[in-house]
C-alpha cells in the first residue's frame, strides 16, 4: 500500500537536519520511498493531510524495564539499594507471567500516547512482553535481564532462557522486535557469570546491554570487591568487545570516557531517574564531545515516575547546563538527536529508523502544532525541545501502520487496559 502524508513541517533529524515546509512523506508498506515538497495526486493508495502540523521521527527510548510501571508511585524518595533491596525486588519476586503481560501493555500505550515508536526493554518473562509488543505494534529492543544471584543451577537456567529468547525473537513481529544479552550488572553477576553471558552473546551475534556506574557506592563497592572500577572491570571481561549500550555511566572520569570512547561503546543516559534516585548527574557533554554516541532512557517507571521521552530530552538540554553554567552545552538540537538518531544508534537498528530518510522505515509522530505554546514558530527543533510536550502527541506510525490516531491508541483497547491495571493495584495495596 502505497500512502501519501502530506501539508508536514518535517524535520527529518537526517545527518543535515533538513526541515521541509509543506513537506510530504511517501512511504510503500513499512519504507519510506519519497520525502519532499512534490504533489501526488492519484498515484497512492491513501493521503494523510496533517494540515501544516510537524511530522518528526519517532522517539526512542533506550532504556528501561517496561513491567515496572505496576510499582509506580511504591518506595519513592529512597536510595537506590535500599530501594530495589527492599522495595522493588520483594514484590518483584511475585511476579507471574499475567502481571508482565499487563504492565508490559500499559507501558507501551505510555509510551506510544507520548511519541516513542521504539525502546529497549530488560526484564523477566520477555515473552510475554514479545507479545505485547507484537500486539500494540511498538519497535522494540528486548532482553531477559540477568541477576546472577541463585544456585549454579539457577545461573545456568537463567542464562539459557535469556539465549533461546535471544534467538527466538530477534527480527520478529516484521522485523519490529531485535534482541540483547544482559548481564544486570557488575555489582549483581560475578566476573566468572558476566564473561559467560558475552561470549553468549557473541555466539548469538547479538548486542550486550548492561547498567554500569549509577551510583557512588557502586563504584567503590566494585573497587573494593575486584581493585578497580566498574568501566575497566567490565572492559577486561570483554563487555566492550562486541557491540555493547550501557545503561547511565554518571560516575565516569575522563580515563574512563577515554575507554567507552574507543571501544565504541554507546551510552544510555536516564537523567530523570538519576535526579530522583540521587545517583547524581552524568558527564553527558564531556562524552558528546569526545564523540561518544549518547542517547536518552527513562529506565523503568518505578524510578521516574513516568515514560515520558520529552521530559528526557528537555532535561538532558537543560540539567547540564545548570550544572555547568554554561547554557551552550547540549543544544536543542543535540537533545533531539539523543532521543531520535542516537537512539537508533543505541539500539542497533539505525540503517531503519531515528531519522526520516528514503529507504528507512516510516516510523514518525505527528505533533499538534496549532496550540498557543507553539506560536509563533521560529524555529522548530527549539520549539519541540524547550516548548513541546508528549501531550501534543497526535498521530504515531511505526513501519508504515498507524497506532496512534488523533491521541487514541488503534492497537490495544486503552480503558479496558487500565481498569485491569487498577484491578490488580485494589489487590496488592
Ligand atoms: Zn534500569
């Protein structure tokens, strides 16, 4: 099928970052085969007419644990241990397979309402989080994510799932669903257990993603447990050999950029989370400008409180510049890179999606342009950074099929959703 999108302001993020006036996007099935000001009149199947709105990549999301939008709101205000010690884990541990499949579905209609069409999950009982996003129609990278407490047995069994889903999934659901190896981290998986974990993932060819450096104590911790820090603990295992996203670095030094940098490594940088966990604030413009490639997360709900990549972006543009006093630092249009292209980057899947060009995948938003905060408008990538919200979200594609349409979800039904949501909430208050 052939459709025409047209009357756009579009802001393609391409390498130039092109910015069409009353530009129009062709695309066949799941590509894009035209982007520009040419009319079509009869030639397509079905014409979209977004009326002078801004049409912009989708926002990509890399990373986070999407079933933890069922403990939004529990344990807020604490300490990261103590916060997943003793608030996070023990509920977690109940957990049945229904829970995941229904937070899984609410954190995806989250994040479709507020313009992602892709992000990264590490969880547990990913298949069922497969399904739903098979189902609601999101792009996705997914990972069982592996915590190597447990017997040997236990490690064992935990490392084979997270390999069978790994190759069961990766490039289903048409392509949409890519997969990852996780080691949870170096502060939960032995050295023995992470290097086991890498070379599975490199028998699997597939990427490895892992947090590393969130906090303080987590550095030293590591420095006390293995003499030195987690970016040179995790280098010498071989985390970095192969094609490897971490999860925060906020406490890095320069040495250690100096590493991340030349092994190629990409960044996922959850400012959101970081502020409210007090786990402090990353070098973010240190890492840009030794060129490595940063993109933006939200990590799970619980931590956030939401999945709101606007949010992200307009934090990542401004934190720094506080912190630094230096309002040149990270740009709008270096914030909008990190949550489109550089997501796509972070995620592996950039040959198809975070910028809108000819050949890549019609994975786009539409954003409601005619309100009072959007006037007048000078200049469209400060407007969407500094101005816009994910409540101008009107319109989501992802590899060609509409799922969001005039703010409704077209995939899943909404309301239905969230009184299941409310249902199981009555349980366990
Ligand atoms: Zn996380």
């Amino acid at each position: 099928m052939r459709t025409l999108v047209k009357n756009g302001l579009i802001v393609t993020m391409d390498a130039k970052q092109t910015i069409l006036k009353n530009g129009c996007i062709l695309f066949e099935d799941d590509t894009i085969t035209y982007i520009g000001q040419q009319t079509f009149n009869n030639e397509v199947d079905r014409v979209i007419d977004v009326k002078g709105n801004i049409i912009m990549p989708g926002l990509i999301n890399t990373h986070g644990h999407s079933p933890m939008v069922l403990l939004r709101g529990i344990g807020d205000d604490l300490p990261l241990q103590t916060w997943l010690e003793q608030k996070m884990w023990p509920i977690e541990r109940k957990f049945k397979e229904e829970h995941i499949y229904l937070g899984a579905q609410l954190a995806i209609i989250e994040m479709l309402r507020s313009g992602t069409t892709a992000y990264l999950d590490m969880y547990i009982f990913m298949d069922v989080v497969a399904e739903a996003v098979k189902k609601l129609g999101i792009r996705a990278s997914l990972t069982r994510g592996i915590i190597g407490y447990g017997s040997n047995d236990e490690k064992e069994q935990k490392l084979k799932e997270a390999m069978s889903f790994a190759k069961r999934w990766n490039h289903q659901a048409d392509g949409r669903i890519t997969t990852m190896m996780s080691p949870h981290s170096a502060y939960t998986c032995s050295p023995d257990y992470i290097k086991e974990i890498v070379s599975a993932a490199k028998e699997i060819e597939v990427p490895i993603h892992i947090h590393m450096s969130e906090t303080a104590t987590e550095v030293e911790e590591n420095r006390q447990n293995y003499g030195v820090r987690p970016v040179e603990h995790l280098y010498k295992l071989g985390v970095f050999d192969s094609q490897a996203l971490v999860a925060h670095a906020v406490h890095v030094n320069t040495e250690e950029i100096g590493i991340l940098k030349d092994k190629g490594v990409k960044i996922s940088h959850n400012p959101g989370s970081n502020l409210k966990l007090g786990s402090g604030i990353a070098p973010i413009p240190e890492m840009l400008e030794k060129g490595i490639t940063v993109s933006l997360g939200t990590d799970g709900a619980a931590s956030n409180n939401n999945l709101d990549l606007y949010e992200e972006m307009r934090l990542a543009a401004t934190l720094h510049k506080g912190v630094q006093q230096d309002p040149t630092v990270i740009p709008a249009e270096a914030a909008l890179q990190m949550a489109t292209i550089n997501g796509a980057k972070g995620l592996f899947i950039d040959q198809h999606v975070g910028s809108l060009e000819v050949g890549k995948k019609a994975d786009f938003i539409v954003m409601d342009r005619q309100q009072a905060h959007f006037h007048p408008l000078y200049n469209p990538i400060s407007q969407l950074v500094y101005t816009a919200s994910s409540a101008d979200v009107l319109d989501v594609f992802i590899n060609g099929q509409q799922v969001v349409k005039n703010k409704e979800i077209l995939t899943a039904d909404e309301e239905k959703i969230i009184y299941e949501v409310k249902r199981l909430a009555e349980q366990w208050r």
